[in-house]
C-alpha cells in the first residue's frame, strides 16, 4: 500500500494489483472522519486498518457504487455508518454473492455481506464538517460522488477512467446521462479530483473527457 497526502485533510491509499490501481480516499473531518470506499478485503486492507485504528472520531464508510472493489472490504472497516446511494443497497443486497465471485481471483477468504447502513436518492450533506455527497449516475446507475466544500477536492468515485490514457470510464448508462454528471461537476469549484482508478487528476479532465467523447462520435 501506498500513502499519497493531498493536505493534512486528505489522504490516499493506493494499492497497485498487475492491470490495474484501486485508490481509498479519507477525510479528516472537525467532527468525523470519511473514508471513501472499502477495497476488497481485511488482508490487503491491514495497513489502512492499522492507520484507522489510531482515529479517535467517527469514521463515516462511504461505498461511491455496488463494483466488488469498492464494497468488499466494507465488513474490515470500523465505521459508524455505512453510506451509500439507496440504488447501491438494493444491488448488493440482491447481488451479494455475484459480487464474491466475480471478485474471486483477488480474494483470501470469502467476505460476509456487510451492507450499507444509510442510504440517499439525490444527496446528503454532512454540514459541520462540509463533506457534500450527491448522485451522479455515469459509470454505472447508482453512483455517487464526495465533495469537500472547505477545500474543494471532488471525489468521483469511478466516474474517469483508469489512467490518463484512458480517461473515458466505462458506462453502463447512455452517454448522454453521463455528460449531465460531468457538467455538475464542472459547476463547483475544484481543486483537484480524486477517482477510484485514476487517483489524482485536475479538474481539466473534465472537459478533456467532453472533447474525447464528441471526437469519438464525430468520428
């Protein structure tokens, strides 16, 4: 595992697996602390956890999408809540065991279910410690995304690509659909992006994946 400190407010925790990297995101919060998605399981997991172990304020989880490498290691995690998108509940619940298998290869033992706990349709908002999180459907249906208001960093779950030569994520919804995420998030005010895959990026990315999208069509 590897750290990457964005601010004494944000960290990542990248792991590197041979076709690809998966990036957990936390947040330091005044009164809780946010950790973005839960990896795969408690053994590749054990340096976060170690990490965890020292926080003394709430942990908030938060699942961005039902994908099996974002919601596997939920049961490893000491949070206080699980939040995620109430389509996001309702998947896992119905999907649990189809997720374990398709997560199979990357596996050291069957993780329990461990499901969301609060659930959202359009967004939430935990005011006090300026953490906004907001649906934005694109890669799949039940996305969601995480803004720190305080120091403007977006997290989009899996809502870019996997690397900068690849950044146009795969959709399971209509391109159109996803074009209305990407304007949201041109919108606010940025900083800097975290995804899932891709870790860092600038916000510019945004448009660049607009022009990639029209160029492709056109093409």
């Amino acid at each position: 595992m590897e750290q990457i400190v964005i601010s004494e407010r944000h960290q990542l925790f990248k792991w590197q697996y041979p076709e690809w990297a998966l990036y957990l995101h936390l947040i330091r919060g005044e009164h809780r602390n946010y950790l973005i998605d839960s990896g795969i399981d408690h053994v590749s997991l054990e340096p976060l956890l170690t990490i965890l172990a020292t926080l003394s304020k709430p942990l908030v989880l938060i699942n961005t999408h039902y994908h099996w490498d974002h919601v596997l290691g939920n049961y490893a995690i000491p949070a206080d809540c699980i939040m995620a998108h109430q389509q996001t509940a309702i998947i896992l619940s119905n999907s649990w065991d189809t997720r374990v298998r398709e997560a199979s290869d990357y596996l050291s033992m069957q993780p329990p279910k461990c499901l969301p706990t609060d659930t959202f349709t359009q967004d939430y908002e935990f005011e006090d410690d300026g953490i906004y999180l907001f649906h934005t459907p694109g890669h799949t249906a039940d996305g969601i995304s995480v803004y720190d208001r305080i120091e403007k960093v977006l997290n989009v779950g899996d809502n870019l690509g996997d690397d900068q030569e690849h950044i146009v994520p795969d959709l399971d919804l209509d391109v159109s659909t996803y074009i209305v995420t990407l304007n949201q998030y041109a919108s606010f005010e940025i900083a800097t992006m975290v995804s899932g895959h891709m870790g860092l990026a600038p916000p510019t990315i945004i448009e660049a994946i607009k022009e990639s999208i029209a160029n492709t069509s056109n093409g």
